[in-house]
DNA sequence: CCAGACGTTGTT
DNA sequence: GTCTGG
DNA sequence: CCAGACGTTGTT
DNA sequence: GTCTGG
C-alpha cells in the first residue's frame, strides 16, 4: 500500500527534473505527505505545469466527498474493472510526483514500525496515478488523485504486502500521454528493487500533523 | 428492468 | 457515470 | 497510512 | 468497533 510519502525538492530541481512549471506561491517542501491534502501531481490534461491534487479519488457521481478518503489507492491487478477506476484508467491520468514513500512494517499483532523507502541515488520519481474532478453542491470543482499499487518487489516484500507503482522515467510521459489501455497496463509493475534502498524512522511520521525533515531520520530500534 | 454499490489493506 | 445483483 | 472522534437537547 | 479528518 501506500498512504504517506515526502516530496521536498527545491522549485528549480522539480522544473528542471519534470520539465514543468511550478508556481513557488503554490509549492512547498513536503515530508510528510497524506491523504486528504492537496499534493503535487503533474496531470495529462495540463502537463506543462505542476497541480495540486487532493490525496483521496472522489468520482464524478460521489454524493459527498468524504468517499475519497476511502480511495487512497486503486490496485493495478483490477484497475480496468472497478467502476471507480475504470473511467479515470482511459482519460484522467497523472504523476504522483515523490522522493520516497512510508510503509508500516507490522513486526507482532501489536507493533509496528515505520520504513522509509527510497532511491538508492536520492533521486526523485514518479508514482502512477489516476485523477477525477468532483462538483459540490456549491459549485466548487475539486480534482482528487489515487495511487495505484502493485505486488512488492523483493526490498518491499521484507516491508509490506503491497507497493506503489513507481514508473521509469523512459514510462513518465507514456503514462500521461499514451491511450492505449494494453500498453498503459504494461507500465504498472513494480519497481527494479536493486535501485531503491529502505531504513526504519521514527513514529514522528505517524501523525499527519508532524511534517520536518527529521521525519526522515534514520532511527535504531532496539528489539 | 430497477436498486444499490462503487475501495484497499490486513486480519479472521 | 457504470457495473453488479436481484 | 495514522490519529482522533464517535451525540442530542436545550441553554448561553 | 468504525468512521472521519489530515
């Protein structure tokens, strides 16, 4: 699964990176991404420049948008069947844009640590996504983001049952561009485990409302 | 046809 | 909106 | 994902 | 226990 990750470059690296703008009155360093909030993505329909996305798929027919916070993640196995997803899969999708992601590593039936999972080389990347915009009763449009996970790779697997999908970078600009649902589907599976790397944080990152770069420590857990 | 659900993860 | 279940 | 709330009536 | 909010 994935529900928390950091994004914390500076404007200049992510334009330079994803070749994209970015508004530097709408962006801030992030460590400590979660669900609900409106986060970095670079979406199909306007990839010239960085949005922000709420964290939390609400569809088109959502009646209230606290459905969203249900629908952090879409699996990939079953993505083109869902009638939540399937829509989105064809026309609305985007980059979870990311320098590493938090997975809880459950070690007995009461426990459980937190992993932060990375690039081996520090670098940033991109998690698949899938977008939709909601209306309100006010009127108000509001466009909201899934991650879609997959199966671990053998670095995950130690971790969590489940991973995001992180696409190559060759794959980026497929994703968001590339119609072609056989293709698209090719795209998600996991990432080359030799690349990424993984360290156990502190339980600072377990509440949302903590969000500094010492959430990214590595800590030493005495068992 | 209409009504009702629409999700993932982890645990049992 | 679109699919599944009855 | 985790943390934190979870309710109504009537009165101020 | 289960839902909502971040």
């Amino acid at each position: 699964m994935c529900g928390r990750f950091s994004f914390s470059p500076l404007t200049k690296i992510i334009e330079d990176r994803f070749d994209v703008k970015v508004d530097p009155s709408q962006y801030k360093q992030r460590y400590n991404c979660a669900p609900s909030q409106n986060l970095a993505v670079i979406s199909n329909n306007r990839s010239e420049e960085l949005s922000f996305y709420r964290w939390g798929l609400i569809p088109l027919w959502a009646k209230d948008k606290s459905i969203g916070n249900k629908m952090i993640n879409a699996k990939a196995e079953t993505i083109t069947e869902k009638a939540s997803f399937k829509n989105s899969f064809k026309r609305k999708r985007c980059l979870v844009l990311s320098d590493g992601f938090f997975e809880w590593k459950k070690i007995n039936p009461k426990e459980k640590i937190p992993y932060r999972i990375k690039m081996r080389d520090d670098s940033l990347f991109a998690m698949a996504g899938i977008w939709d915009t909601w209306k309100n009763e006010e009127s108000d449009y509001i466009n909201s983001f899934a991650i879609i996970t997959t199966v671990p790779n053998d670095l995950m697997e130690n971790i969590h049952l489940r991973m995001p999908v992180i696409l190559e970078r060759k794959d980026e600009q497929n994703w968001l561009h590339d119609n072609n649902p056989d293709i698209l589907k090719t795209l998600l599976k996991p990432y080359a485990a030799e690349l990424m790397t993984a360290y156990p944080i502190s339980t600072l990152v377990n509440s949302p409302t903590n969000d500094s770069p010492e959430i990214l420590n590595p800590v030493e857990y005495l068992f």
